[in-house]
C-alpha cells in the first residue's frame, strides 16, 4: 500500500538574502586652490566668484543625481516592484493535499487531481507507439524545495546561477501539483539531462503532449531566462491551471 502523502510543509517568507544595491555616497568636495602669486587682487576676486558658481552648480548637479528617479526605478526596486517574481520564476500557490492524488506508488508521485487523468491517458497514447514514458518527478513542497535550492546554491555559488536551475521555494512550477519532471524508461541516463532531447520520450512528447493538455514549461530561450529543461512539463488543459501559470 503506497505510503500516506505528508502534511503541507511550513511556508516560508519570499527570500531576505537577495543581493541589495549598495547607494552611492557623495565624493568630499576638492579643496579650494591657493592663491597665485603676482595675480591681482581684482582678478583673484573674480577667480574666486567664478569657482563659487561652478562648485554650487556642480553641488546642485550631484544633489539631484542622488535622488532616486522615479521614473526609472533601480535594479533592487525592480527585483521587488512584483513580489509574484524573483530572478526569473514566477511565485506560485501551494496545492492543497486534498487536490492531490497519487501516480506513482513506487516513486510516491503525486500530483493534481485534474492533471491526473490527462497525464494517464498520455502515458497510454505513448506506450501504443511504443514509446515508455515515466514521471521523475511531480508535486513538490515548499520545504522539500529548500533542500533542493540549497543544495544547488552551495554547488552554484551564487543565487543568479542557483536560480537557472532551480527555483527557490516558493517560486516552483512543482508547488502548483499541475508540473512534472518526465524521462524515457528506454534511456534512462538521459534522463533529467539536456540530452533528454534526443530520445524517443521527448520527441513523441513534443508532437503530441499538448493534446493531453501538456507543455513544455522552460524551452530554450524562455522569457524566464531558465535553463532549458526539457524534461519539465506542466498541465495547461483546464482553466484553472491555465490562469495559474498564465495569469501574469
């Protein structure tokens, strides 16, 4: 009998570790030039007045470069100004466990309800081409995606090349219950690999998924800027999983 499906995990606040943009502090004014011998008092005066002028107007100039543009917010304001976005990923909503069924007792793989059924039927219409699709991979918690981000972070070495991979928790496809990761069981180390693309799963995936309701989530050159994942598909067939991953 398949183990019970655990709990809903803790959620966790967006990220507080997001790189800051550091503000950039006036330079101290140059001291003023000693007074040249053999100049006339009248034109010193002058020298005088006229390097007044040019430091206030140049101390007006720097003053109004230091205040923020409004109509151009900066890079730190850009990365907050949509709090449903962070480096590239959308934030998605966590699925009820109720809205989740099982379909993979062996890997313990659940997923949504209403992507459920599709996905079965794709996996016959494979399997009658001779094709043998298998699910890697489907809902995912937010906790469990901690492991997974944290675990890439400490092999990336920065939060921009983690987050090409994998997305922080919070802000994963996998969260929703409608995404899953699928390999060939014919050629399983290309499994979860670029080279997914050259097997027989991607291509009977890439010329018949949509007709069960299912696309490619982070094809190449994606508006994300994710890495291409070929393996990574997700549910679009009802409205409400269209509206989850297109209503921005």
């Amino acid at each position: 009998m398949p183990s019970a499906l655990p709990g809903p995990p803790d959620v966790m606040n967006d990220y507080d570790d997001i790189p800051v943009i550091q503000r950039l502090t006036a330079a101290a004014p140059a001291p003023a030039a000693a007074p040249v011998a053999g100049r006339s008092p009248l034109l010193l005066a002058a020298g005088l007045a006229a390097a007044l002028v040019a430091g206030l107007g140049g101390y007006l100039l720097l003053a109004r470069s230091a205040q923020p543009d409004k109509t151009a917010p900066s890079a730190a304001q850009a990365s907050t100004t949509n709090s449903n976005t962070l480096l590239g990923h959308h934030r998605f909503k966590q699925a009820a466990i109720a809205d989740l069924t099982l379909i993979d007792g062996h890997r313990n793989i659940y997923l949504h309800r209403s992507a459920a059924g599709p996905y079965r039927q794709m996996v016959r219409a494979a399997a009658a081409s001779g094709v043998h699709l298998v699910a890697l991979s489907g809902f995912r918690g937010e906790r469990h995606q901690q492991e997974l981000y944290l675990r890439q972070l400490g092999r990336a070495g920065t939060a921009d090349a983690a987050t090409l991979i994998n997305a922080p928790p919070g802000y994963s496809e996998h969260h929703t219950g409608y995404a899953l990761d699928l390999g060939d069981g014919d050629q399983a180390g290309a499994n979860v690999q670029p080279r997914f693309e050259r097997t027989a799963a991607f291509r009977w995936l890439t010329a018949n998924a949509r007709k069960f309701g299912f696309e490619l989530s982070f094809p190449r050159h994606n508006p994300g800027g994710v890495s291409y994942e070929p393996w990574h598909w997700r549910f679009v067939g009802d409205r409400k999983s269209l509206e989850t991953f297109y209503k921005n």
